[in-house]
C-alpha cells in the first residue's frame, strides 16, 4: 500500500523567504557600527600613501593623517623653557599669548590659536593691504601687562599686512628696501631721519628709546612703515650688551616671552620685528625657533640684518610659517657720505640681478644725509622703492 505524499509544510517555505533580508540587515548593522567606531575618512577604500624625501615618515594608517606640519612646528617651538610663561602671573586678564580679548574669545578648554584663525581666512586675503592703516587697529591689538601688544584679527587680518605700506614690486625695474634703524636713541637724530627720509624708506625704533609712540606716530603718519628692533643675545655677552630686555639663549621660566611682550608693545602699528645685535642668539636653532613661531603666531614678519653669519632665521622662518627677509647689506660702521653712496651703488646692481635688494642703516646724520641724496637719482634709473613687507611677501 502507497503512502500518502505529505503537502509541504507551508510554513517552513515561509520562513525561508526571510533568510536573504535578515543577513542583508546583519551586514548593514555591521557597517553602520564599524563607520561609528573606527576612524577611517577614507571611507574603507584603497589609499596608497607615497614617501617624500629620504627622511620622511610614513604613517601607519590612512585615518591618522590630519597634521598641518607648520602648525606642529610652531606649537612645538612655543613650547621651550623660555617662551612658556603663566598669562595669569604676568599679564592678567586678556594677556599677550591668550587667544580672547574683551570682545570675547573661545572658552578655555577649546583654544583656537591667532595662527588656525589666519592659517583658515589666508587663502581669501589679498597679498598686500590696499590702504595702511594711519594707527593701531582696535581688532589687532591685545592687552599685556606692559601696552597693547599686535596680535592676529578674528577675521585673519594680519598687522604685517594691515600695517604695510601699500607697494609692490616691480618685476622689470630694480627693487631696493632701504630700513635705517635705531630710532628714538637720539630725538635730534630721529627727527632728521623722519624728515628727511623718502617715505619710502622703513624706520626700524629701538625699544629703549624715548618718545617712541610721538616719533612713531610722525612716521606712520608721514607714510612710514615700521618695525620694531629687539635686543638678542650676542657672543660675548654680558661684556657685550644689548641692554635691558635682551633675548637670552638660556632664559627660563617665561622670561623670553615677557621681555618680548614688553618690546612688542613699545610702539604700535608695524609689520614686524628686526633684531638688534643678537649673533649668538641667531645661531641657536631653539632660541630662533621660538622667536619665530611667537611672532608667526601675531602676524609680524621678521627682518635679520645680515650681520650673523651663522643666522638660521631663513630656514627655520618657512618651518613655523614666519616670512623672514635678510638683508642683503649693511650700512654697519659705515659713517662717510662717500662709502654709504658705494655700498648703495652695489646694492642697485645687486637688485638689478637678482629683483629685489635690501640694506639696513642705522640713523646717524652722515648716513641719513647720505641716503636722501641718492635716492632720487637712483629713482630717475629706474629703481622701484619699496618697504621691506614687501620684499617679504616676494621671499616667504
């Protein structure tokens, strides 16, 4: 006798219906949990990562690259003995160093330094300020315990362009920066210079000056741009001395950092800072790293007057972002009328080589004498005037 044939159980069959949706379901779960927990902006493609230089390094996954190689350069570089400095012992509220200012800031425990702020907004500003400012700008300058001290805009703006005096170099003439330097030493001899020198010409004040804020204020207002010299340590020191304030290879505990606020907040309204004396200090790859990336960090450019020969201040300059200009001449211990005019001479063919030219002076009367005289006949030869912002622009 046959056996009857079973119907097929019809719910078994149905349950098998749900199989395919149900691993589906399993498989996105499982993507939407890897997404959430594992770092990979990638998103799980193929990324080859190349190695650049012998020295470079690899990085061990695709998801960990996110560093700005300048930014880390800078922040590293703050961090040295005598550039570390407790805002809240020496400035007070809205100190030199702090990222906010009275009209608020970002909280605490979220800094945003004056550098991502202009790193962000660089790409949208033009190269070189269209009208210099007559003054400091309220939205560029921040409290210290000692004046206001420059710092980097909200929006980006920058006081070594903001402060510029408006130029721009000229690709098919000689383009010549003239800085005379040390005023306010002498108030005879800073009134000459101020009156005397083309606009054109860039005044570099030194901090222990007197009356610095009335000269500065005659210079910038008579088309001036302006810096800001600062004593460094020099080999021989202390027999050789800068002075009060003088940047020290083995300064600690914050002493850097105060003497620079204190020199930076002397005058106000300038693109950047030269250095006075300071060979040793030039020489010393920390001590130059710090100085740098602290007036990277505010904006302000960097002019070396060319007379260490062991200056690492251009190489470490393009490190920490800092735009620095070395003269190509020195005017140092060069009084005559008749030797000032040979170097200047030189300086012309150098420029007419090379594009642009720059040569520091300081303001003693022969010289000053010296430089009137012969800038407008080099003028009426073509050579283009600038201020040293702008050579720096070109250089950086």
């Amino acid at each position: 006798m046959r056996r009857k044939k079973r119907p097929p159980r019809k719910g078994r069959l149905r349950a098998l219906y749900w199989v395919p949706p149900a691993l589906a379901g399993v498989v996105l779960v499982t993507a939407l949990v890897w997404t959430a927990l594992v770092d990979d902006p990638d998103g799980g493609r193929a990324v080859t990562v190349a190695r650049i230089g012998d020295n470079a390094e690899v990085p061990q996954t695709t998801g960990s690259i996110n560093i700005d190689p300048v930014n880390a350069a800078r922040t590293q570089a703050l961090s040295a003995p005598g550039w570390q400095i407790d805002a809240s012992a020496s400035y007070g509220d809205g100190a030199a160093g702090s990222p906010a200012d009275e009209a608020g800031g970002e909280a605490q425990g979220e800094p945003q330094s004056d550098f991502e702020r202009m790193q962000a907004m660089l790409q949208q500003m033009p190269r070189q300020s269209s009208l210099a400012a007559s003054g400091p700008i309220d939205a560029l300058i921040e409290a210290s315990a000692y004046g206001p001290v420059p710092r980097i805009g909200e929006d980006g703006t920058l006081p070594r362009q903001a402060y510029a005096r408006p130029a721009s170099l000229a690709p098919d003439r000689p383009n010549i920066a003239i800085v005379v330097s040390g005023l306010g030493l002498s108030q005879t001899g800073t009134q000459r210079a101020v009156r005397d020198l083309d606009p054109a010409v860039t005044l570099a004040f030194a901090p222990t000056g007197s009356s610095l804020k009335r000269w500065a204020d005659k210079a910038r207002g008579d088309g001036h741009e302006l810096l800001i010299q600062a004593p460094m340590e020099p080999f021989g020191y202390p027999g050789i001395n800068p002075g009060e304030h003088t940047l020290l290879v083995s300064a600690e505990g914050g002493r850097n950092a105060d003497n620079l606020a204190w020199i930076m907040s002397r005058i106000g309204a300038y693109t950047g800072v030269m250095n006075y004396l300071g060979t040793r200090f030039a020489s010393e790859d920390e001590a130059m790293r710090a100085l740098l990336a602290h007036l990277g960090e505010r904006g302000l450019l960097y002019l070396d007057d060319g007379t260490a020969e062991g200056s690492k201040a251009r190489q470490i300059g393009a490190a920490v972002g800092t735009p620095v200009v070395t003269a190509d001449r020195t005017l140092d211990g060069i009084h005559g009328a008749d030797e000032v005019e040979k170097v200047l001479n030189e300086l012309e063919i150098l420029a007419k080589r090379k594009g642009s030219a720059v040569v520091v002076a300081s303001a003693f009367p022969t010289v000053v004498e010296a430089i009137s005289s012969w800038m407008p006949g080099a003028r009426a030869r073509g050579v283009n005037f600038v201020p040293v912002s702008a050579v720096a622009e070109e250089r950086k």
